[in-house]
C-alpha cells in the first residue's frame, strides 16, 4: 500500500500545491482520469468554525485538489457534504460561508441538492443500505478529503470517520441510536466505508485537532499532508502518528482483523516520518476510561457488573450555554431538552434559555459535545 507523506509547514498555496501534485502523481491518479468524469469532493464540514481552527478541512486544501483535477481535464466537480445539525440550503449555505469554501467557487460546485438515495450493501453486512447524500451516491469519482483528530467516541477520526457524513443530516443520529455500542457503530463505519469505497483519501493533518474532538478540542499540528488509496491502512498509519496505538481504536483493529487494513504492507514515499513526534491528547471519554489497565482476564465480568458506573455522560455548563438547541437537535435518544431557566449568576437575573440533560436513556454518543458551539459540554462519569 503506498502511503504519501508531504511535509507542509503552513497553510499557504504555493507550498500546499506542489504537496498535492506530488502525492497524487506517485499514486497515479492521473491514470484514473477521462474525459466527462464526475467527481465528487467529501470534506469534513462538520460545524461552522474558521478554517483557522482544526476542527474543518482546510479550503485550501481542497483548492489544491481543484486545481490538479482542472488541470487533468476534469470540469464537473462537486464539494458535496452533510455536516453534523440540518442538511438544507439556509444551513448549508451558513456551513460554506464560515468554512471558507465560497472562496472555490467557480472552480468546484457547492452541492445544493439535498436528496438522498438509498444504496444497498454487500451480503452479510449488518446495514443492509444505506442513505447516502445524492452527489456521492451518483458520482464516478469519490475524492475523501478529511482532518486529523481525536474523537469522543471513536477515539480517532480520519478517513474512515469523515465518510459518516454521507449520511444525511439528522439520519446521523439515528444511526447512533441504532448501533449504540462501540464496537457495532465502528462496524456501521467501516460497511459504510465499503459501501462509498471513495478512490482517494487525503488526510489534512497541517494542523490537527487533539483533546475533546471532533470540535472542542485543541490545535496539535502535524505539517504534514497524507494520501492514499486505502483509507483503512491509512488510518492505521496516521494513529501511529498521533502516538495512538491503532489496535486501540475499534474501528481500525476491525478493519485489521477483517483484512480491510494491512499495516505490514505500508509503502512510504514522499517524506519520512519526523522524529520527536507527540502524544496526542486524548478525549475525556478516554482519559476518565481506566478499564484498559484491568487484565484481560477481570475485564469482561468487571465490566458486566460495573460498567453502569464507569459509563460516561455528558455533563452541561450552564453559565456558558445560550440555548441554542444544537446539542438537542442532534440527540439520537431524545433525552435533551430547552427550557427556561434564570442564571445562577446572582448579577445576571435575566432569563434565558438552557439545556436539560437526561441521564435515563442516554446511549453515551457525545453527539450533544461534537455540536455544541460553546464548548458548554463536558464528560462526566456516573460514579
């Protein structure tokens, strides 16, 4: 499996082109290529946030990727996405604007077709379809463009996470609540992987997110820009360069064990790997998770009997919540709710709306976190 690797110090044109040109010359793709191909650029767009914060794939980024497409022939390209609140013109428009990605045009069409199609799977998948956002689902060429970070609830996101946003709008909490549990959802991710099967995935990882991911984390950057035709083994790769251990993250040490992933067979060219490399900081969810230190032996019964007291929640902020209803919005079980309240600050008497959080029948996606534009939501654990 060749593994591109470009050392990218900032976010600038000039040095971000030639990073693009050269990965995607010793993958070949320009072999792929042919007149009238239509192809179809998934970023990750997941919330309205400045490109200059790591939580959205840079414009730029995508720009270079324009260019080298135009400048093999390609004229219909479409940057096609469902961010994680509304799949609609009046919040799409917004997701564009605040991104940065009005700057493409006219080179790329922002997709404004927000239809979806239902696709069917491999025999023996669990998800016998899926919804699938309608550019993706009737493109010819599938180009995964994502960011590097830490993930509440996966762990890690990079190109097998960023293809969840195929799913449209607020269908994407719906799937949590169908696959609650961990391991079931990373499964979800991975049929859908397969299913999308994109050509090309480039990691931005110039600057990357750690903490509490995949929006209320912190800037960690790599200087670094990744491409592959396999996602799955790439992922594996880029864990390592967050100092993760891949085999740790469900979805890769699925996608490993099922041969999806063949980390033996990682070819790197471009740049090596940089020495002093350092540690990602790891979500709450998995900073207050100690079962890991457990033998393997006492962890099954001890989590049988005491995972409902280790089970993490998501724990609300009052004083900076404004309301807003982005994290009930997003809630796959319906246990978030928007309410008057008055502040607890004795010099602010002002009523105003606040979220009501519910712990009965809360599933632990952290989906109210990753939308939340305040950071008003931490983890907590029951005991």
């Amino acid at each position: 499996m060749l593994q591109t690797l470009q050392y990218v110090p900032e976010y600038k044109e000039e040095l971000i082109y030639p990073a693009i040109c050269k990965s995607l010359d010793a993958l070949g793709i320009a072999d792929d290529m042919r007149p009238g191909l239509k192809v179809v650029i998934k970023p990750n767009l997941i919330i309205a946030k400045k490109p200059e914060f790591p939580a959205t794939t840079h414009p730029l980024v995508i720009k270079a990727v324009v260019r080298w497409l135009r400048e093999h022939g390609i004229s219909d390209i479409t940057l096609a996405e469902s961010s994680g609140g509304l799949y609609n013109a009046e919040y799409m428009k917004n997701i564009y604007h605040v991104c940065g990605m009005r700057q493409l045009e006219p080179d790329v069409s922002l997709n404004m077709d927000f239809s979806a199609q239902t696709l069917s799977t491999r025999p023996g998948f669990a998800n016998h379809s899926f919804h699938i956002i309608t550019p993706v689902a009737k493109a010819d060429y599938v180009i995964n463009i994502c960011k590097l970070k830490t993930h509440a609830m996966t762990g890690y996101s990079g190109g097998i996470k960023n293809l969840f946003g195929v799913i449209p709008g607020l269908e994407k909490p719906q799937m949590h609540y169908r696959w609650p549990e961990l391991s079931d959802f990373s499964r979800m991710l991975l049929e859908l992987a397969q299913t999308v099967s994109p050509q090309l995935t480039i990691i931005d990882a110039i600057d990357a997110m750690e903490g509490n991911g995949p929006t209320g984390g912190t800037s960690h950057p790599l200087y670094m820009l990744l491409a592959a035709r396999d996602l799955y083994t790439q992922d594996y790769f880029a864990a390592g360069l967050m100092k993760l251990n891949p085999m740790k993250i469900e979805m890769i040490r699925q996608a490993v064990e099922s041969g999806l992933a063949r980390p033996d067979e990682i070819e790197l060219v471009g740049d090596p790997v940089p020495e002093g490399l350092t540690p990602f900081q790891l979500p709450d969810t998995k900073n207050l998770d100690f079962t890991d230190n457990l033998p393997g032996f006492l962890k099954k019964p001890f989590l049988f009997f005491a995972g409902r007291l280790l089970k993490s929640y998501p724990q609300l902020d009052r004083e900076k919540c404004i309301g807003c209803g982005k994290c009930a919005e997003s809630c796959p079980a319906h246990v978030i709710r928007i309410v008057e309240k008055k502040s607890k600050n004795a010099s602010s008497q002002k009523p105003g709306k606040k979220a009501v959080f519910g712990k009965k029948g809360c599933i632990s996606c952290f989906c109210c976190q990753e939308m939340c534009p305040m950071k008003a939501i931490s983890v907590k654990k029951a005991l």
